[in-house]
C-alpha cells in the first residue's frame, strides 16, 4: 500500500456478479449476492493495476439480488457514495450491482450525488455468476476500475462488455447474452479497450439539483409510493382505482405511443389525479421520448421512460415533502 495514495472506494452491493451456482455450467439456476465485496476482487488478477496508482478500498452496503432494491437500499448507497467523493482522497467510487435494477439505481445516483461532478461513479455488473466457466465479472470490474481511474472521467457511468454508458442512457435489454445494456438512440458514452477509455462525446455533467435532492433524502423519514401501470389492449382503469384508494402519492404510467391510453385507465388516471396522485405519462416505447400535447390532461414524464420517471417522481414528491 502507497501510503497517501488516492483511492478507489468499490461499494458491494450484490448481484451476479457475487452469485454462485453448483456448478460451473449454471448460468441462470443460480444465486445472485453470495460473495462478500472483499473476495470478489481479490479473485481479479490485474485489479490492483488497472488502479493504476489508486489504492483499491473496499465495502458491502448490501448484499441482495437487484430485482429487490428498494429506497432505503438507495438512500444508504447514496450516502456512502457522497461521503466518499467528498474525501479529497478518493479519486472515485465503484458500485457492483446486479444487472436487473441497475438502470434505476444509476439514475438514482445521478439525480442526487453532486459530487459526481468532478469524480466518477461507476457501476459495475455481471450477467453471469462468479462461479461460471468463463464469468464476465472480472472483466467488467477491470473495465470499470479502468475507467475509475481516467483522468477527467466524472459522471455516474455504467460500464459492462466493454462498453460505456451514462446514467440517462443505460438500459437492460437482454435477459441472458452477456451484452445486456444499451443507450437506445444515444449510443453508447464510449468504450474501453485494452484497458484504455475511448470517448465517444463527454462524460455526463451532474444533475443541477443534486444537492437539495440528497439532503431530501438524507432526512426523509418515510418515502412517497410511487407505483408503475401500464396501457394495453383491455386495459380497465381498476389497478389505478385500487392504488389510488390505497393512498398511492404517485402513478407513472407507460402509455402506448405517443403517450395515449386505453380510455378506460385515462378517466381513472384523471380521477386518481384529480383526488390528489400525482400523475406522469411515460411512453411502453422503448425509444424516442413522448412529445406533450397542447391539451394532455395528465403531464408527461420529460423524455424519461417508466423506472426512471418513476425516479424523478420518487424525488420530486420527497422535495415537496
Ligand atoms: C440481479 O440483478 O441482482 C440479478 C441479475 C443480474 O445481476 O444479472
């Protein structure tokens, strides 16, 4: 250890990457979140390298399979992750995540850590276990301490097949192959190859409101509810009554198209809406962004697709609070 290196901080928080299976052939019967943070890059030859002269450090804030992330799970990540790039010691923070809510946590981070303003985050995933014959988790954390690392590289980032991808962008969109994410029509951020970042455009700049959002939740002592429907043929409105009267505080819904719904969940959304849920329309498309209408009853997400809006209306009602 150089003593007064700059450090790379890695936040354990799950995932396949530290899953195990009973054998090295079982890529999808296995269990997600079963190696401690420590142990998984011990088991990366080349870690301490890709640091370059960063110290790598390490620490488990959770330990779960990502499809049950939840906001108190988020809230304790966001902390740990702004205490951190506070530190003038550390040059930046490495997340490993199971890849199904990756996209969300990712914006979460963005949309409240000011501190990625001048550092990195970065989040690190797998889509296959530490156990498998070839597993793409080693490869993807040198990746991701590589672009940790880069001098200039700030933002929350996703990094995974070698590929680059800002917080806005990123998306899951293959359940198995190990090239899983995408940024839809904005293409990757860049890619890093051989160990070395190539850019396409620049690193994401910081959310403006980051500040007042994180201390919104640093003090929350209950979340908003903030539930996702979707439109489609037969939709009947029932989900959206059945929230609304169970005191749901937000709906976001995936609307067909340019943003339009089956009659019968529109007149139970404006109902919901009118008894006091807050209301956005997101679009069940998964690319382009809902173009609002002069005379939208309900207002629509701002270009964000379902799990994201639901984000931004999570912090949004969190604020007002
Ligand atoms: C998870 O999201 O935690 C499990 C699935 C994965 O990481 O690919």
């Amino acid at each position: 250890m150089q003593v007064g290196a700059e450090k790379i901080v890695v936040l354990g928080t799950g995932g396949t990457i530290a899953g195990t299976a009973a054998s090295a052939e079982d890529t999808i019967g296995y269990t997600a979140a079963q190696v401690g943070i420590g142990a998984l890059l011990d088991a990366v030859p080349g870690l301490a390298q890709a640091a370059g002269a960063a110290q790598l450090v390490s620490e488990q804030v959770a330990q779960i399979d990502s499809k049950d992330m939840d906001e108190d799970v988020w809230k304790a990540l966001a902390l740990r992750c702004a205490a951190h790039l506070a530190d003038p010691g550390v040059r930046a923070v490495v997340v490993t995540h199971g890849t199904d809510t990756l996209e969300e946590t990712a914006w979460f981070l963005h949309r409240v850590l000011a501190g990625a303003r001048h550092k990195p985050v970065v989040l690190v995933s797998a889509m296959r276990p530490a156990t498998a014959t070839a597993p793409d988790g080693p490869q993807n954390l040198l990746d991701g301490v590589a672009v940790a690392a880069t001098p200039g590289a700030h933002g929350v980032v996703a990094v995974a097949a070698g590929e680059i991808h800002g917080a806005r962008g990123v998306r899951k969109v293959h359940p198995q192959r190990l090239h899983a994410f995408d940024s839809g029509e904005a293409g990757p951020l860049g890619w890093v190859e051989q160990g070395a970042v190539r850019l396409a455009g620049g690193w994401p700049a910081a959310a403006e409101s980051a500040d007042s959002a994180l201390q919104a939740v640093a003090q929350a002592a209950a979340w908003p509810r903030v539930e996702i429907v979707l439109s489609h043929a037969g939709a009947t409105g029932r989900a959206v009554e059945l929230l609304a009267a169970d005191g749901v505080d937000g709906i976001v819904v995936a609307a067909t198209g340019n943003g339009t719904l089956h009659h019968r969940l529109q007149s139970a959304l404006e109902r919901a809406q009118a008894g006091g849920t807050a209301v956005r329309v997101s679009t069940r498309c998964p690319l382009g962004r809902v173009l609002p209408r002069p005379d939208d009853t309900l207002p629509d997400a701002r270009g964000m697709g379902p799990v994201k809006a639901r984000v931004d209306l999570l912090l949004e009602l969190l604020a007002r609070a």
